[in-house]
C-alpha cells in the first residue's frame, strides 16, 4: 500500500488554493435539494449568533488547531489530525450556533454535542475552555492524558465538564445522540404546549469516516430516519484516511446517496477547510428540516496546516513531531509560544459566560410562568430533570406468596414493569424485537413512532447495538429517565460495548435479558447462554442479578431503579418457577440472604447456593437431606455484586467461613464459584454448551438436577 501524497498547504490559510490543492471544491452541494433548483428550498434566517471578523475567525480557528497540536506534542501521544482539520466547523458550530451555558454545564435546554470520532477529543477540549467551562483550564489541557487530569484520551462525561456522553469505540457516540435526540423529541412531545415550548435543544454529533464503517452507527442511522428526529444534526469528517491510510482501500460506498435511503436530509459542504460560509449555510439549512435528521458531510483535510504530514494517516494519530510542529506554525502564520490563546480570541469567546448565563435565566423565567398554569406537567418534568423519584414508588411494584401461581420470571417481570410505568414519569424502553417474547410491552403506553413521540414503548427492530448505545444516552439525557431494553440473553453478545460504556460512564440502563439459560430448550446452543452471566459479573461498576421468582423479580427492579450511577442486567427464565418460601425483597437488595435453615448457631452442616432458576433446585434438595439428618442452609446469591459490598459481619452470617461443605448449583460455567464455595465445595453448572431438546431433558442430562445435588453433598 502506498501512502497518498499529500496536498500542498498553501502559506495562508485563507487561501482558495487549499480547495484546488486537495481536489475539492468550494461549493455547498445538497442533496435532494439543492438551492436554485426546482424543488430546491432557499434558505431562511434562522436565530444564529453574529460571526466574528473574518481575520478573527481565522485566529480562533487556529487557536484551536494549535491547542490541539500542543496538547498532543506535550503528552507525546494523541489524535492531533482530526482537530486541526475539523476546527473550522468546531468554531463554527460552538461560537455561533450551540447554545450552553458554561457556568451550569448540566443546564436542562442547552443543546447538546457530541464528538462520536473521539480520538480527536483535543478538538472538544479546545472548544470547552475556550468557551469558558471552568472544568477545562489551560492546566488541564496541558496535562491531556495524564493521571487524574480532566482531559483523557476520549471524552469522559465523568471527568469532562461539558462532555455529555463517554466515547471513544466508534460509532458509539453517533447512536448516543441519536439517544439524546429521542429523550428530546419525546419530553417535547409530553410537556411542551400551544403557548410554551419549554422542552426545544439541538443535538449535534461530528463522526468519521470510522465511525461510517461501524454496524453500529447505520443501525442507530436507520432509526433515527424511521423516527424522524429532526433536531439530529451530524457532521461526517470527510477527509478520506483512516490509520491503515486512504479510505480508498475500504471504504468506498456513496455515504449520502445511503443516509438519503435511511430517511435523511443530506448536505455536502466541499469545502470544511476555508468555507466558514458553507459550513454556516449548511448548519441554518439543516435546522430548517423538521422532519428528519440531516447528515453534513463536511470534506476536510485531516491535519491541515501541515507541510508534510497533511492529508496522510501518520498524522491521524500521532504527535506531529517538534520540527513537523515548527514547520506548522511557520505554514499557519502561528509566532506563538505553545497553548498560547491571543487576547482577542480570549476576549471574543468570553460572552459566552454571560450569553449562557443569559439564555438559562431566560428559560428559567419561562419554566416558572410554565409552572404556574400547567402544575401537573411542570412536577413530573421537574422529577425527571431532578431525578427525584415519586414518594414510595417502591410500593407499586407487586408483592407475591408461596401461594402466588408458578410463573416465569419473564411475565413477573413485565408485570414489575407495567407498575414502574404507572408511577415513575421518566421510565420507558423497550426490546429488539422481541417484546412479546421478552415480555416487556408497557400496556398503558402506545409505541414511540414519528408521530407519537410521547409514547413510551420503544420498538428498536433487530438491531441490538445500537439499542444498547441509544438507551445509554437517554439515560444521561436527563438524571429522571430511566430506560430499559431487552433481548435474549445470549444476545448481550450483540451488545456488549454499550453494556460496557453503561458500567464505565455511570448510565443506569436497565438491561432485561430473558431466556436466561438452556431453561430455553429446544432453541439449542446458539440460544442458550452459558458463559454470559460470568462474563458480565467480570465487568466493573455493573450490577447482575438473576431472580428466582417473583419476590425477587420486584427485588431486582428496585435494586434497578435506585441505581442510576451505575446498569443492572436482569437475567430472567423463559420457564415457569415457582415462588419460594424464604425469598425477600430486602434479602436480593442484599445480594445474597440465607432462604432456610434448620441449624442453629451459624453452624450448618452445609450450605447449598442457587441463583435464579436453579434456587428451586437447592431448596429441593435441602429439604431431602434435612429428612437424612443434615442440617442444610439454602443461600439465594442473587446478585454477586451487592453481596460484596455487604459488611464483613454481614458475609460471615450467610456464608460463614468455618463451613466449608458448599455446593453452588447454577446453569452456567462454574468459573468463579470457587470463590463461594471454597476449595472443598463443588460447584454444579454448565462448562460446555447446551444442547436442542426440552429443557427438562437438558437440565437432567447436564446434571442440574435434585438428585446431583444430593449425590454431591454426599460426596463432600
């Protein structure tokens, strides 16, 4: 493979050459409409800020580059192509079309961004502190992807004021706002009236040409186009290098002519470099289309300013290099020592702090005048831009008996969240195409559709990923709405990134994974999970509880919903279980709880542990060998995680540590239990995969069964 050779950079930026070098050109290039044409729309003004002088414009712009430049060389690694290319739009975009307030980063209305491409985060950076956010100082850029600093090396909505979302694996962030733009489009729906539109924000999202190339990104496309989310506008970074090199070697389908298919409005600036008119016609043209999003391909060149290195992969994620940075600064006319920011730049982007300030007392105004007629609808928003839960809303969820009819944990679940969605004004969600399956249809709600955005019931067709990624970003759209999604278990598979981005970024999904087991039967292998419930309980900040009947089913919701820093996975049967005597709601808030036990003084003869389906079998077992004479505690470990977080004292009364005859009894790989049952137990599972037959018959023939129980606690 050959590297491209590099367009020349001409010595002022402000150069049209830059255009004619690189083989692109200046125009704005729409499509399906273009200005001027029959069946064209002109453009309208829409409320934009004033643009700065045009040889101000070019000195922010270069700020930025030279921020971004800096930072990398400083901490000798990091993405500089991306920012020096895409600074034109950043500046664009933040300076004179974005509203926030940089004082309350959190702020309810603000529109919001979203850098998708995020290996290029010193662009976001630059644009944060020069914009006044508090949590983005020129120490903190200096130190970008040090220990403890507040700028790694992808935006982290937890360490960055003013990243709101946590990307980086590409694609991701492109299918978050998408998220965003939904939680906006349904709030509006629901509280927005004839005389107030109090929910109204944009959500903005710059991704690349790798960002294009992921499942992802065109399962979240062809949804946002499905639903219409007119206030999603994208930025493709169109400047044809990946880090294997050109996008030639792969990638080579017309993007527009695609997201045209997928129901979107498109638009091509040719000229991202220099056409700061362009990229402003394009941004006020696409928020003239309300009824679907609109994707801006913005033709860019990657590194730009650089004499030897522009347009070419080793800058794509490399420091330059201190002579290439030299040879840089003397291109872009730059005599500045490094993370200089002139005076007048400084200056100019200081009306944002009061200009931010300005626009949320206005919209505080309005929301108080709000308030005043419509009480009902300004509470349940209040709730959800809090997150203030109802009083007790715990006590709708449904309460059970040994008497209770045997059930799947599936239909009990549904049953918990069909209460959730009667008291809590922000829960919604919903499954990937296997809503009756999973059992998930919230049956006082319609579907959320294009022209029913206040529905609650999200259909998310077969496209699990970007499911995942969409409900991560509702979730941080506003601290009150609490979304679920679900599939079969085995289908995490599909959607393990955004499960891991919910543990790493602190977004409270609520994952329903039903058909948890080869309890699912005659689907066979491919269907029954074995491996995934470990795998997930090896991921951080992630709560995995797998309930073993209705009590613990209404245990694990509340478990759910309390969470919001952190998801839960609920891992539920496809078969029928019965509701256990001993099972308890604050048991499962614990983790693991003893469920029976016919010894005295923490001194059991043996302790059988079950979770989910298989806790029907230990007790089962227990009351056969307590008929031979053995004293027996039964142990529920619902969920692993909570009962680590217990007390010393706690752990020792459930599992005491001088009783070491343990039996763990759970469909699935046995790795781990030997943290529980110690290096005399046995643990009882599946370390191999299922098989197609009825689930009795699997269950027998893998020896998930009362009888090896008994067998093996015999043999202790």
């Amino acid at each position: 493979m050959t590297t491209p050779t590099p367009p020349r950079i001409p010595t002022s930026p402000a150069s049209t050459a830059v255009a004619a070098a690189s083989g692109r050109g200046s125009l704005l290039f729409r499509r399906p409409f273009v200005a001027g044409r029959p069946g064209g729309r002109p453009a309208t003004a829409l409320h934009a800020r004033p643009a700065a002088a045009a040889e101000l414009v070019e000195r922010s712009v270069n700020t930025i580059r030279f921020l971004a430049v800096d930072a990398v060389e400083k901490a000798n690694s990091g993405h500089p192509g991306l920012p020096m290319g895409c600074a034109p739009l950043g500046h664009v975009l933040f300076d004179e079309f974005l509203r926030f307030n940089p004082r309350n980063p959190g702020w309810f209305d603000r529109d919001r961004f979203v850098l998708s491409a995020g290996h290029g985060c010193m662009l976001q950076y630059a644009l944060l502190h020069l914009a006044g956010y508090e949590g983005v100082t020129m120490d903190d850029l200096k130190a970008f992807r040090q220990w403890g600093s507040r700028t790694p090396g992808h935006p982290e909505n937890f360490e960055t004021a003013g990243v709101e979302v946590t990307t980086g694996p590409l694609g991701q962030g492109f299918a978050n706002a998408v998220g965003l733009v939904l939680g906006e489009k349904h709030l509006a729906a629901r509280f927005n009236k004839p005389d107030f539109t109090i929910v109204d924000h944009y959500t903005y999202v710059i991704l690349g040409d790798g960002c294009q190339m992921e499942g992802v990104a065109n399962e979240a496309s062809s949804l946002a186009g499905h639903w219409g989310l007119g206030k999603l506008i994208a930025f493709y970074d169109d400047n044809h290098i990946s880090i294997d090199g050109s996008t030639d070697i792969a990638f080579t389908e017309d993007v527009l002519a695609r997201y045209e298919a997928l129901g979107w409005h498109t638009i091509w600036v040719k000229n991202g470099n220099t056409g700061y008119d362009d990229i402003r016609a394009a941004i006020k043209e696409a928020k003239e289309v309300k009824d679907k999003p609109t994707l801006i391909k913005v033709t860019t060149i990657i590194g730009y300013g650089s004499p030897n290195k522009a347009s070419t992969h080793s800058v794509h994620g490399s420091a330059l290099g201190s002579k290439e940075v030299e040879a840089t600064r003397k291109n872009l006319l730059w005599p500045h020592e490094p993370f200089h920011v002139p005076d007048e730049v400084k200056s100019h982007w200081g009306h944002h702090l009061d200009e931010g300030a300005s626009l949320e007392a206005e919209w505080n105004a309005k929301f108080a005048e709000y308030e005043k007629k419509y009480q009902q609808e300004a509470a349940e928003l209040n709730s959800i831009i809090s997150g203030e839960l109802p009083s007790e809303w715990d006590k709708a969820l449904p309460t059970y008996t040994p008497e209770s009819p045997v059930d799947a944990t599936r239909n009990l679940s549904q049953q918990c969240l069909n209460a959730l969605a009667k008291v809590i004004p922000g829960f919604l969600g919903g499954s990937a195409d296997l809503a009756s399956s999973n059992m998930t249809l919230l049956k006082m709600f319609g579907d959320f559709q294009k022209d029913t955005p206040e529905e609650r019931n999200i259909r998310f067709g077969v496209r699990e990923h970007a499911m995942g990624a969409i409900c991560n970003a509702i979730a941080l759209h506003s601290p009150g709405l609490i979304p679920y999604c679900s599939t079969f278990f085995v289908f995490t598979d599909y959607m393990r990134a955004p499960i891991r981005l919910s543990a790493l970024c602190g977004s409270g999904v609520i994952y329903v994974m039903t058909h948890d087991s080869i309890g699912l039967g005659e689907d066979g292998p491919t269907h029954q999970p074995v491996e995934q419930l470990f795998s997930l309980r090896a991921m951080p900040n992630i709560l995995v509880l797998r309930p073993a009947d209705g009590t613990e089913t209404s245990g694990a919701y509340r478990i759910a919903v309390i969470n919001r820093q952190r998801p839960s996975i609920l891992a539920l049967s496809r078969q029928k279980l019965p509701q256990l005597e001993g099972t308890s709601v604050d048991g499962a808030a614990k983790g693991g709880y003893v469920i029976s036990d016919n010894s005295s003084g923490n001194k059991p003869d043996l302790i059988l542990i079950g979770t989910g389906s298989e806790l029907e079998i230990a007790v089962k077992a227990a009351d056969e060998l307590r008929k031979e004479g053995k004293r027996v505690r039964v142990v529920s470990l619902v969920c692993w995680e909570l009962f680590e977080e217990q007390s010393e004292e706690y752990k020792e009364s459930v599992l005491p540590r001088d009783v070491s005859s343990r039996i763990s009894i759970e469909a699935g790989v046995t790795l781990g239990w030997e943290k529980y049952v110690g290096q005399q137990g046995k643990a009882i599972g599946i370390d191999r995969f299922g098989s197609s037959a009825p689930a009795g018959k699997i269950y027998k023939e893998l020896g998930l069964t009362v009888e090896n129980v008994i067998a093996t606690a015999k043999s202790l």
